[in-house]
C-alpha cells in the first residue's frame, strides 16, 4: 500500500528560507511572504551563492511585456521552465520587498555572452494606492549604477527611477510631460523623464538597434541606451544572507 501522506505542506517565507531549510535545486516552488496571503509560485534560483528569489526574467522576447495595469499589478508570463519569461506582479513584489533589509542582484548578458551586474541593497516598492513607487538603497557591481541614471546631475535630474512611480501604458506616472515614457518606451516600468534603465522595454532581437525612440531592454551604464540585451533577470534575497555570493555571473 502506498506510504501515508502528511496533511501539512510547508509553505516558506521566500527561496532564502527555502534554501536554508532544504538546500533543494533551482526551480519553480510556492512561498507566502505574509501570513495573510495565498502562497504564490516563484523561480526560486539556488545555484549564485542560492536563496534568490526570481521576480523578472527576459530571455527570448516571446512574452510581450508591453502591457497594461493590471497585467503588471498580477503578474504575467511562464512559470513551467527554468528559461521562461515573466514579471511576477507588482502585489507579489511588494509583499516579497516590503520589510526592505534585502539585495536585489540584477544579472545583464549581451548578444555576444558577455555578462555584467548591479546589486541594490533594500530595494522595495511601496503599495498600489502610492502607485508601487521604487526605493533602494547602496549600489555595487560591475554595470554601472543605471538606476539612479549614471553620468552627472542633469543626467541624474532626468533619468533617476529612486522615488518614481510605477508606469503603464495605460496609467501615466512619469515627470515627462510632453508625452508618456511607458507608451513611448513599450513598457511597465518605473519612470522619471524618462530612464537610463528599463529591463521590461521591447525586445530587439540584436544588440544596436534603431527607433524613434530608446525603447530596448536597456542599462544604459554598461551598454548604453541604443543596445537591447539578450537576457535579464531582476532577484532578491535577504541582505544578511551569508552564503557565497559567487562569481557575479549568475543564473540568468
């Protein structure tokens, strides 16, 4: 007769937990990380030192991240295979960054394999009724600093996403007023006038690309705004996590 199954499943905290507890392979697992939510599925990556919590992944540009609101409220994309495209939805990603007190590890890959990164510690984003507005902390890595814009102040002024609102196409929250960044990049993103950084923007299918406007899968600190990278991915852990952080490359 078959072996009697427990009642309980264990559902953790986030990947970080998950990895402590089980030490188990990369893969799709669900986690609650709020006793009063329903448990939700993540791409847990545990090789990178493990423990990192997936929250956006470009790849092959087969998932259209140009969307409205509510797509990037909830969540959209593929959650079966370990190189599947998604954005785990602004919800989940405010109850996974809420408490702050984490590394957020951004992996960058280029048409020809090179790879780069950017770690931000206590990265979070505040709630839908505040528009899920960006804040973060200490920058490191090797891809420059897209997020607070790079370069000097006038690039800072215009390009900073530290204290922006999110943006859709469909819901303007940008400090450009002579159009929107969201429409104009083909993207969900957080925008100011409008961006040295946006990983959800078209995907071009090389690295130099030509438009009207910079609309690419950009970071503009290591490749600059007219090159669309190949892969991305977007992870955090907690920022006490003492396992090793690896080689920098990561699971992209």
């Amino acid at each position: 007769s078959p072996a009697p199954t427990s009642p309980f499943i264990v559902i953790f905290l986030d990947c970080s937990e998950l990895f402590d507890r089980l030490r188990p392979p990369s893969g799709f697992y669900r986690i609650r990380p709020k006793l009063h939510q329903e448990p939700f599925l993540v791409y847990c990556d545990m090789e990178d030192g493990g423990g990192w919590t997936v929250f956006q992944r470009r790849r092959y540009g087969r998932v259209d991240f140009n969307r409205d609101w509510v797509d990037y409220r909830d969540g959209f994309g593929d959650f079966k295979l370990w190189n599947d495209e998604f954005w785990l939805g602004n919800e989940h990603i405010y109850s996974l960054l809420s408490e702050g007190k984490n590394l957020v590890k951004i992996d960058l890959m280029a048409w020809d394999g090179q790879r780069s990164h950017a770690f931000y510690e206590n990265f979070r984003i505040t709630d839908e009724a505040d528009n899920y507005r960006l804040q973060y902390g200490m920058y490191s890595g090797k891809a420059g600093d897209a997020l607070t814009g790079g370069g000097g102040v006038v690039e800072q002024w215009s390009a900073c996403l530290s204290g922006m609102q999110f943006s859709t196409r469909d819901q303007d929250n940008d400090r450009y007023r002579q159009g929107s960044c969201a429409q104009e990049n083909k993207a969900g993103w957080w925008f100011n006038r409008c961006h040295a950084a946006n990983l959800n923007g078209k995907f071009y299918r090389t690295g130099m690309y030509k438009g009207q406007y910079d609309n690419g899968v950009v970071w503009g600190t290591w490749k600059g705004l007219w090159y669309s990278l190949r892969h991305t991915t977007m992870k955090v852990r907690p920022l006490l996590f003492l396992d090793a952080m690896g080689s920098g490359a990561g699971e992209i």
